[in-house]
C-alpha cells in the first residue's frame, strides 16, 4: 500500500511560500494541498489562482486544490489556468454537483467531494464515475491546527467500503485522502480506517524550527504507516 502525504500550506510562512513548498517537497512531500476560503462558505479567508499559479513553478509534485467557496464553478477554470492538478469541493456549495465534477475534468484536473464531519455521504453515490478523489474532512473546515474529530474514523471506513465496492464493479480507482487534526500519533488509526493519503498542516509547517526540520516529520509520518 502506498501513502500519500500532503502539507497544507495554510501553515506555512507566506511571507516565503515559494521557499516553504520547495522545502517540504524536499523532504518527502507527495502533493502540495492549497487551502482556498471565501468568508462564505467558511468564515477565513485565504489566497486565491494568482498564489497558485505563483507556487507552480516552484515544485513538481501535484498542487491539490481543495476549494472552501460557495458558488464554486466560476473558479475552476482559473484554478486549472493556474496549474492546478487536483481540484476538491464541498458538494453542498454546489447547486450541480455532476456539473461541477465534469467541469473540473473537462479542464484536465482530477476531480473530488469533500465531505464535513457531518455532510451525507449518499452525495457521491451516483457520481462514483466522476471522481478520482473523495476528501474527509476530520475537523470543520476553516481553519488550521484543530483537533482530530475521533467520530469521522467511522465514516472513512463508510467511504473506503463504497470505493472498494466501485473498484470490485470494475470502476476508477479513487484516492480517499483526509484532512484535519493529522498527526504522527493519530495517522496510523487514519490508515487502518481506510485513508491512503494525508493532508497534514500544523503537524508538517510546525516543525520549522525543529532538529531536522520538516524531513523529520515526513520520517515519522512513513515510520507510523510502516
Ligand atoms: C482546514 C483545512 C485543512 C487544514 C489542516 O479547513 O482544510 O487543510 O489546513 O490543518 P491541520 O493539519 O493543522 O489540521
Ligand atoms: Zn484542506
């Protein structure tokens, strides 16, 4: 089984983005996961396609977009225009959600649902064929550096079950990546639930200063899957 760990540069230094993304690229990064709000659909507000297609040059791994926004459709062109490779939205942001996972494809990008602790999962039952992605959220969006939301280790497996049913049926494979409160105490029950990949911002970001800096995360990250 293969991992994939993806920092969220909601905490990086954004004052040296560019540097901070080649930095855990470096060390082990498998995607870079870029945090887009509004103050609407989620009370924060961060960056938007210019600092997306500003970071592109500076790495190679996939730039994993997972959009905060409500409406959603409008951005997704520009996101792709900025070199987006993977591009998530929260299905109840969005009034047609098969729309909006073909528009994402249609602009050469992989497509994913992100569901809240709480959002239903019945939202991807008939749209199995359009995903390449389905993101958990374990905490409620908006914000960095919260708590891992125990309850959500349920649904992963809910998820990882409905995958497992679509590949055995002979569809796509989708990657079941989660996002919130993952750290390297917690990602190995993340795991066994069923993730294959992981979003991890405070645990990678906060690491800065530590001995190794981020490569000793990135270590104890594969350590804990191993
Ligand atoms: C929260 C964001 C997450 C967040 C994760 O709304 O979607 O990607 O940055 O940060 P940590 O790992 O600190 O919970
Ligand atoms: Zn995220």
């Amino acid at each position: 089984m293969s991992f994939r760990i993806a920092p969220s540069i909601l905490s990086a230094d954004f004052a040296r983005l560019g540097e901070e993304v080649r930095a855990v690229q470096a060390a082990g990064a498998d995607l870079i996961h870029f945090d887009v709000m509004d103050n609407h659909y989620v009370p924060n507000l961060t960056v938007g396609p210019l600092v997306c297609e500003a970071i592109r040059p500076h790495v190679t791994i996939p730039i994993d977009v997972h959009l905060m926004v409500e409406p959603v459709d409008a951005l997704i062109p520009m996101f792709a225009k900025a070199g987006a490779n993977i591009i998530t939205f929260h299905p109840e942001a969005s009034r047609h959600v098969d729309r909006t996972l073909s528009l994402i494809r249609e602009h050469g990008c992989k497509a994913g649902l992100v569901f809240n602790p709480a959002t239903p999962l019945e939202y991807m039952d008939y749209v199995m064929g359009k995903l390449d992605i389905v993101l958990m959220m374990s905490v409620n969006p908006g914000f960095g550096g919260q708590s891992f939301i125990e309850a959500v280790l349920p649904k992963i497996s809910a998820v990882k079950k409905k995958i497992d049913a679509h590949v055995s049926a002979g569809g796509q494979p989708i990657w079941l990546e989660v996002d919130g409160g993952v750290k390297v105490d917690n990602i190995r029950r993340v795991a066994e639930a069923g993730a294959d990949t992981f979003v991890a911002g405070s645990a990678v970001f906060g690491a800065r200063d530590a001995d190794g800096g981020y490569k000793t995360v990135f270590e104890k990250f594969r350590r804990a899957l191993a």
